[in-house]
C-alpha cells in the first residue's frame, strides 16, 4: 500500500480533536486496496473512487475501482483455495480455532474497528463498538461452535437388496457476500461468519460508500492465520462488482443484504445462474401500541430503532401506530426524545446521533419529508436544516391520517417517525399488513392474549413483544413478503452453505 495525503484538513482536525489510536491514523495514511488471494492490491485498473467523510462532507481516501478482471481472480482464488491447499485439509476443530482467534483479534482492535467505521460511515462510535464490532465477534464465535457440529445422517432404507445409505454435508462451495452500507462490518460478519463456519470460501463486495474496516479486517484475517484465498474482498461499484459476481459461474451461492430493488436484480441474475440465494432487503417495521402500553417505553424504543444509526436500519420502527386512548400521549413521549437528541460527528463522545451516510441520501430523505408534507402529514418536529457540510438530518416526527401515505408505505431510511391512530386491534393488523414489506414488527400491550393474537397475525420475519430491534447470534433474523427470504443468523443460517450428497453402499 502507498502512502495517501489525500485526506482533507477539516478531517483532519476532527480526527485531532477526540483523537483515534495510532492504529486508526496509521490505516487511513494508506491508500487501501482491494484483498485478493492473501494479497492487498490495486487490481487491474488504476482508478480510485473518493470516500466522503459523512459529518463534513470531505474527502476521507479513496478506494480501488475493481473490474470484473479483479472479480474474476477473487473467484478464483476462492475456487482454488476451497478444492485444494490448508483450508480444503483443515480439520473442522481447527477450522473453529481459527474463526475463534479472528473473533478475538476483533475484540483487541475493536475500538479502531469502530473508529473506522465511525469516519467512514458517520454512525456514533460508542454503539458501533458495542454492536456493531463486538456484536459481529459475538457472531463469529457462535458460528465457529458449528464448524465442529456439522453432520449428515445414516438411514434406514426400505430398497429391495442389503444397502446403507446416509447423507453427507458439504460446504456449498465459494460464496459471493455483498453487504450495504448501514452496518458495514456487522452486515459484514453476519454474511461471513455462517459459510467460513460451514467451510466455504467467500468473495466479498462491501457497499462502495463503506469498505474501510473490511479491509481493516482483512488485515486481522492474515494475523489469524486465514490461508490466502479464503476471504476475498473486491471493492468498487456495485453494478460492475455486484453484476459479475451474482453472474460468474464458479460462485455457488449469493448471499445478499440491501435494498429491495437491487434484491430483485440480484435475484434474477442468481436464478440465470441457477445458485442459490439469500435476500436480506428493505422494511418498513410496524410499531402497534395499545392503549395499556407504557409510552415511555415505546418513547425509549426509538432511539434504538428509528433514530439509532440516524434511522438507517433495516427494521426501524418507522410505522408507529398509536391507540387512540394513548395517542396524544405517545407523541408527546416521542418529541421530547427526539428534541433531547444531540447531532454531532460519531467520534463526539456525547453524539446521539450522527450524519447519514452521503448527500445523495440525504437529499432522498429530505425529499421524504417534504413530499409527506405535501400530501398531508403533520411535521410535529424536527424537520430542519441543519446548518454545515455535514449530512445531519434531525429527528423528525410526521403525523399522518392515511395509511396510504407515500411517507407510511415506502422505506424512508433516515430518522423518520411516522404516526398514526387506529381504534382497535382488528384494524391495527390491517395496517401492520398493509405494506409490500414484511421485516419485522412490534406490539406493545400488557395483555398476553391480545400480543399473542397479533403475533400471529402480524407478516413479518420478526416480532417482538413491548420491545423493538433485538437481534441476538442464536436467533435467526430476515423477512417475509418483499423483505427478501433465507434467514441470517442462527443456526437455521448455516444450512445455506452446506449442501447434502447421499452415498449408497450396495452390500
Ligand atoms: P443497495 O441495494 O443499494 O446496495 C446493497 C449492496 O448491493 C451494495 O454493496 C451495492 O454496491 C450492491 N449492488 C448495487 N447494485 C448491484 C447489482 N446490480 N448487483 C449486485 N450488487 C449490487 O442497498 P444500500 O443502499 O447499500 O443499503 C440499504 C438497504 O439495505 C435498505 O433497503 C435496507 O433496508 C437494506 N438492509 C437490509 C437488511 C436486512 O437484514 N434485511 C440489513 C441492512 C440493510
């Protein structure tokens, strides 16, 4: 890697006001590459794509543009490292040994992980070392317990002759992981943890917005001891790196988590292909409360659901529907938490909540609000426009009276709170259900009953009970309906990468 100076002097003085370790500033002097065979390097063309920091707006570094070139030695290198070589001999306790002493090696650089992350992505740095950093090691470690708990199983067949037969699992072969830019590194480990575990290979391509701690981890997956080939990160367009890896023939499963209508793309190119796939997309997650909830808590909900991360997660709570009896009340409840929020770089240690990740997105929220107001809705806070280069959006709370609302049918991904009333139970699953997706959901209600008959009802891959966004390494998390299907996570996750052969012995 080279030395880069590219990095811009407001950058500059943020990063020398909370300070990073030595170890943050000494990655970000390099000119990152892309890791390909056990390698860094620049790949088969020499042009760069600019990394903007999201509270300034400034230039961060660059990355390398991979080609399909680049996609195709990943592939291969990943090809070759699963048939043959230390990977393809290593015993399964080994295996698990090795994704032991990676999640370990996180854990020691977790907070410049986070630091990273936090300059590349603008997400507050606190939560992105607890969650996203330690929650993906957590992951790492409950997967690398399956390395050694893989096994088919000896039948009894009724087949004319004296025979056995039994199954055997196989890692699947070489998987192509493409991850957004929400939760870079965790969305990173929750697409590798499963299929390193089960014994593939894997080329990654992270979001173009958002590669730097992949490849800060790429650097930790060498002091692990990972054999060259195994782990492969392409960085660079999604359209040139996403197109040729759902398309090459060598790449036996896609596991993919973004947006719906790239999910759709993808999909389509993974079935030309005939290879499996995962598809981890958009939400737009109801929040029901009824009238015998306690607001506070729904009001407490938010700042790990729809305002955590400034809104950009998968399964915010972005639809709230509200109770009559309970209405005003909640809204209170949530104003005064969104009006306490401090908005500041995530390297601040007191940032509530930080940029969103680019102008593009922050233009697309902005332009949410407005065309909510503009087809009726309340703006009962926030809003505004938050003054400098940065892309801070502040918490903002809409009121709505239709369910059909551009603002309560589509996936806003900021911090955008959408209310509405209902009057009672039957017409709340109507609204939870009237919706393209089907991610996830709450239901906040002291009656046992009543929360177990809206479970039932509610189309989502999740639903919690008077709580909202819990995610945990043994329960399997993905959507119904246009959120996509296969599951992340537990151990419904690792059957995605193994496949069975049944062998027969004629006695
Ligand atoms: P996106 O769909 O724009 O991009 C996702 C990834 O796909 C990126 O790496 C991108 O470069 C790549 N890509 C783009 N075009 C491609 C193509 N033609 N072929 C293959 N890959 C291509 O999504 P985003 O904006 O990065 O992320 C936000 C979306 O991700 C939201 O919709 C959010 O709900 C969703 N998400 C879902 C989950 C989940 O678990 N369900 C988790 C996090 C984020």
């Amino acid at each position: 890697m080279s030395v880069s100076v590219n990095m811009d002097s407001a950058i500059r003085k943020m990063i020398d006001d909370y300070g990073v370790t030595a170890a943050c500033s000494e990655f970000l002097a390099q000119e990152p590459g892309q890791f390909i065979n056990g390698r860094f390097t620049q790949g088969h063309s020499s042009e760069r794509i600019d990394v903007i920091e999201p509270s300034t707006g400034r230039l961060l570094t660059s990355i390398a543009s991979g080609t399909r070139a680049d996609v195709d030695d990943a592939v291969a290198a990943a090809h070759s490292a699963l048939h043959s070589g230390p990977w393809a001999e290593m015993k399964p306790n080994d295996r698990q040994g090795l994704l032991l002493r990676l999640a370990d090696l996180i854990e020691k650089h977790a907070r410049t992980i986070g630091e990273i992350e936090t300059l590349d992505n603008g997400k507050a740095l606190g939560p992105c070392i607890d969650m996203d950093v330690l929650g993906g090691a957590d992951l790492l470690r409950y997967m690398a317990g399956f390395a050694t708990k893989i096994h088919g199983q000896s039948r009894q067949v009724s087949a004319p002759g004296e025979h056995v037969a039994w199954t055997i699992k196989e890692p699947i072969g070489v998987v192509g992981a493409i991850v957004p830019w929400n939760w870079p590194f965790n969305m990173a480990m929750w697409k590798l943890s499963a299929p390193l575990a089960a014994g593939c290979t894997i080329v990654l391509k992270p979001a173009q917005q958002t590669t730097l701690s992949m490849l800060y981890f790429a650097r930790l997956c060498e002091e692990a001891g990972m054999p060259p080939g195994v782990f492969n990160i392409v960085t660079g367009k999604g359209s040139t790196i996403g197109n040729a890896l759902t398309a090459h023939p060598d790449v036996s499963k896609i596991s993919f988590t973004g947006s719906t209508p790239v999910g759709r793309q993808v999909g389509g190119a993974s079935g030309e292909n005939l290879s499996p796939v995962t598809l981890e997309l958009g939400g737009k997650s109801p929040m029901v409360v009824f009238d015998d909830a306690d607001p506070e808590a729904v009001a407490a909900a938010h700042r790990w659901s729809v305002f955590f991360n400034a809104g950009q997660v998968c399964s915010a709570g972005s639809r709230l529907y509200v109770q009559r009896g309970l209405y005003e009340r909640v809204l209170e409840e949530t104003v005064k938490l969104a009006e306490s929020m401090k908005l500041a770089p995530g390297l601040d240690p007191e940032c509530d909540m930080g940029p969103v990740i680019s102008s593009s997105q922050y233009n697309s929220i902005r332009g949410y609000i407005e065309q909510g107001v503009a087809e009726g809705a309340k703006l009962v806070c926030g809003g505004y426009e938050v003054d400098g280069d940065g892309f801070f959006i502040p918490p903002t709370v809409l009121a709505v009276e239709d369910n059909r609302a551009t603002v309560m049918q589509e996936e806003i991904f900021g911090p955008v709170q959408v209310v509405m009333p209902f009057d009672d139970e039957e017409e709340a699953i109507r609204l939870a259900n009237d919706n393209i997706y089907g991610l996830a959901a709450s239901v906040w209600t002291q009656d046992i009953s009543r929360a177990m008959r809206c479970v039932n009802a509610i189309e989502a891959g999740t639903v919690w009970v008077n709580a909202h966004d819990l995610v945990d390494s043994a329960i399997p998390f993905g959507g119904f309906k246009q959120s996509g299907f296969g599951k992340d996570m537990g151990p419904e996750q690792l059957d995605h990468f193994l496949r069975t052969k049944a062998v027969w012995i004629h006695i």
